[in-house]
C-alpha cells in the first residue's frame, strides 16, 4: 500500500512543487513507484515534468469531480520512471463546483483509494493557499504532510497560520492528520537569518525537522524551464544532493532504505 504524503504551504515560492518533484524523482532512482498529483490550478508540477498545461484534456480536476477514473488520466515518464497526475488551468473551477457537493472534502482521498496498490509513493502538491483544494489534499494525506519551509523571516509567519489549519482540519474533519515532516529549503549559510531561521522551526516542530538542508541553488532553479527534475538537469550539483539526501532520509524513517 502506498505512502501518501502531502506537500502543503500556503505561502507561494518556498519551494513547495520543486521538492514534490524533485523528492519523488530521487525516490523513483531509489527503486520507489513513485506517483505525483498535481491539485494545483497553477498547474506547476505539471509543467516542471514538461508537460504542456494548456495541452492537457484531462486531468485531476475530471477526478476530484468523479468524471474519469484516475487511472485513466495518469501519464507515465518512462525514462524518470515516474508518473503524473497532471492539472490543467480548469482546476480553478473546482473549489466552486465542489462547494455544494456532498463529502466534498474527501473526493480526492476516494479518488486515490483505487491507486494505493500501485504505487510505493504517492506525493501530492497543493496549491498556495488554504482552500478547498488544499483541504483535500490534508484529507487524502494518510500518512502525513511535508510542509517545505523557505529560510526567510516571512515564512516563521505563514508557518504559524498553517499549523493552525493543520489543527483545525484535526479537530474538524481529521484527528489523525500529522505533520510527517520539515523541509527547510532556500538556504543560504552566508546569512545570519537562515540560520536563525533554521534555529527557529526547529523550535517549532522538536524533532520534525529533516536534516536535509536544501539551499539556494542556480541549478534548482533552471531545472524546470528544461522540463527536468534536478537528478536528470544537474545530478552533481548540490541542490540535487541534497534532495537525495532528502529521499534517503525519508526512506530510512519509512524503513524502506
């Protein structure tokens, strides 16, 4: 049975779609069935595996709506070994559509109840803000979620109202939801403030944090204008380092290395 984790923050541009990528590229390396699920409107994971968003037909909005099985619209990189459950710009339209439905918190938990004995991993990426798409996205997290952190001031403040949605989502909807881990990313050792920054969240979440570091990397950053996971652009480069630092860890707490 599949390992669901969620990546979630809802302040945009701390790394949230890179590390959904990048992790499952390296835990795809590491002999893992890896599956990501794109419920971004915004549509950028898709678009990091270099895939045209406006090109696809179907996609995880046809499966949170129960339109198409999601088997049917997953597509499959043969040479990264690692398949996609794209988005496309029409998932907008679904925190609307899904308002008035009935359990419309869990329709992509129910969505991927049918996926769970194909894959090892199934890492999902949200969208930057806490909506209804991001709610189900919490809900379909079974066994976690992985809350990418940039080591800028800003975000200690967006961390704080996140926690708070991760508690309310418990109280309400998901008393067994956890945060499975931290990942620091963006960080730059020559400034102090990464350094307090890093010092800070690990106040936060005691024993929490992944000692993966992920820094600030030109690398990381190009990758996905090439359509490329970091381990296929730039293997030897630090940010791919470190992500594989990232996966192994993750396998080992899973017991899976």
């Amino acid at each position: 049975m599949a390992r669901i984790y969620t990546l979630v923050n809802q302040k945009g541009g701390v790394g949230k779609t890179t590390t959904a990528i990048n992790l499952g590229a390296y835990l795809a390396q590491h002999g893992q069935r890896v599956l990501i699920v794109d419920i971004d409107p915004q549509a950028n994971a898709t678009s990091c595996l270099g895939i045209d968003k406006h090109s696809v037909e179907n996609s995880s909005y046809q499966a949170l709506l129960g339109e198409e099985s999601p088997v049917s619209l997953i597509l499959k990189n043969e040479r990264l070994n690692l398949s996609l459950l794209p988005s496309s710009p029409a998932l907008a339209g679904a925190e609307v559509e899904l308002v008035s439905e009935l359990g419309r918190e869990t329709r992509l938990k129910n969505a991927l109840a049918s996926l769970q004995d194909s894959y090892d991993y199934i890492l999902l990426d949200c969208p930057p803000s806490l909506g209804l798409l991001t709610i189900n996205g919490l809900m379909a997290a079974q066994d976690g979620v992985i809350i990418p952190v940039q080591c800028e001031y800003l975000a200690l403040e967006g961390l704080g109202q996140l926690t708070q949605t991760i508690q309310q989502v418990r109280s309400a909807l998901y008393p067994d939801l956890r945060v499975r881990g931290v990942v620091l990313t963006m960080f730059d050792r020559r400034t102090n403030l990464a350094n307090d920054v890093v010092a800070e969240v690990n106040n936060h979440f005691p024993k929490q944090v992944f000692k993966a570091v992920i820094p600030r990397s030109i690398r990381l950053a190009e990758a996905p204008s090439y359509g490329l996971p970091i381990s296929a652009y730039a293997p030897s480069s630090v940010g791919a380092k470190a992500y594989d630092a990232l996966a192994q860890e993750l396998l080992a707490g899973d017991g899976k290395s």
